[in-house]
C-alpha cells in the first residue's frame, strides 16, 4: 500500500468574522501519498491556493487536521513550526522572491542560513543544487542579470538545497513562455520521479496537470469527484 505522507481530514478555512466572513475551504479531505505528482487545480478563487497555503503550513486552518509523516501539525508553533516548514518543504512560485542585487548562490542558501547551517557547507550544498539545474556557472552573478528562464532554475534550485520531502509548486511556469515553461515542468517532473520527492503543483494549466499522477479539482472550497480524470488511484480524493 503507498504510504501518505500528507493525510488531510475535514479541512475548513474562514476569513473574517461575522456577516464579511469568506469560507474559502468547506471541509477538504484527501491523502497525497509519498513521491506522487499531484495537481490541485482550480479557476481564480476557488480555494486551490489557499490549500496550498495550508497544506504547506504556511497557514492555519479553521478546523479540521493535516497529519505530515503521521504526526499531527496542529501541535507545531513558533521555531519548531519554522524549523518543520523550512526541512521537510521546498517552494516554487510563479513569482520568483530572488533578492535581485545578490548572487545566485546567496539566494540559493537562503534557507540554509535560516536553518543556521555553516557557511562552508552552504557555499557546498548550494553549489551542487545549482549543478542540478545546470546553473553552477551563473552562481556568482546578481540574480538580477537572469533571465525568466534561469530564474525559475534558480528558484528550484533554492526548494531543492535542503533536500526536502515535498516541493510546493503554484503555477510555476506562469511567467514563462511555452518553451522555457516545457523545460522548467521537465525538472520539476525529473526530481520527481529520479529523487522521490513528491511533488504538489497548484494551477489552471490542464496541459501541466495531465503531467501529474493524479488531480484534484477545486470549486467553491470544495473538492470535485474527480476519478474520471485522475491517472491513478493513489490517495484518490474523497
């Protein structure tokens, strides 16, 4: 049987207070088994972004649980939420969140410097992440000299460092013409299936999402019987 590496029970999500309230989640549940590819796809506003927001512990919700590794989450605060958040997970967005005036490793090692790791074996882990995306040559040139292209490989770059269990992807190809966006979903869908890591997409692109392994669809913050398209059974949504 897959093990799930992400169990979600009953999840609800509610901006506000009173009459102005917004529920953007109404009681989401589905597992994501270890080293799947998985899209949550959805139109603008149907509460697929703030699932990953969620999902990745960037934001609490309302109700419900969210069981990473078997281990309950909702216990985690503070610098062993951060500490849990910045191990186990790598981020991908659409925006590329470099530091334009840096180098390319400095924005690389981020994460390495948060986790307080030394300054020899970040320069080492960042260099070899780069060498992963065939960016090692770029590593001292501001991340500003990039292209669109080379940004996104950087970005990869900087959610692989840490060797994480999961990376986050929320339409990581949106700024980036067809060709270039091909080769960055070609990465992302290597590191899947060569490292294990699993890997969560969050998009409207059904092209990417057909990529996946399985797919969940998001309406109104809540979860469409989706068997028809899903590739798999794996952790099938419910």
């Amino acid at each position: 049987m897959p093990t799930p590496i992400l169990q979600v029970r009953d999840l609800h999500k509610t901006y506000g207070k009173g009459a102005s309230s917004f529920e953007a989640l109404k009681g989401v549940s589905f597992d994501v088994n270890e080293g799947e590819s998985l899209a949550i796809v959805g139109k603008s506003g149907s509460g697929k972004s703030t699932l990953m927001h969620v999902l990745a512990l960037l934001d609490k919700p309302t109700s419900g649980s969210i069981r990473l590794n078997g281990e309950e989450t909702d216990t985690l605060h503070g610098k062993e939420l951060n500490a849990v958040r910045n191990q186990t997970f790598g981020f991908v967005f659409q925006q590329f969140f470099l530091t334009a005036n840096q180098s390319v490793l400095s924005n690389v090692v981020l994460p390495l410097k948060i986790a307080g790791v030394k300054s020899a074996e970040r320069k080492q882990r960042g260099m070899d992440a780069l060498s992963q995306l065939e960016m090692d040559s770029k590593a001292h040139n501001k991340a500003s000299a990039l292209s669109g292209g080379q940004k996104q490989r950087v970005v990869i770059a900087r959610a692989l460092v840490n060797n994480p269990k999961i990376i986050f992807a929320d339409e990581p190809t949106g700024n980036l013409d067809t060709t270039t966006g091909t080769i960055v979903e070609g990465m992302l869908f290597d590191l899947n299936r060569e490292q294990g890591i699993t890997l969560i997409v969050v998009t409207h692109d059904e092209d990417l999402a057909a990529r996946c392994d399985r797919r969940i669809h998001v309406r109104d913050g809540l979860l469409l019987d989706d068997n028809e398209s899903s590739k798999g059974t794996r952790g099938e949504a419910r």
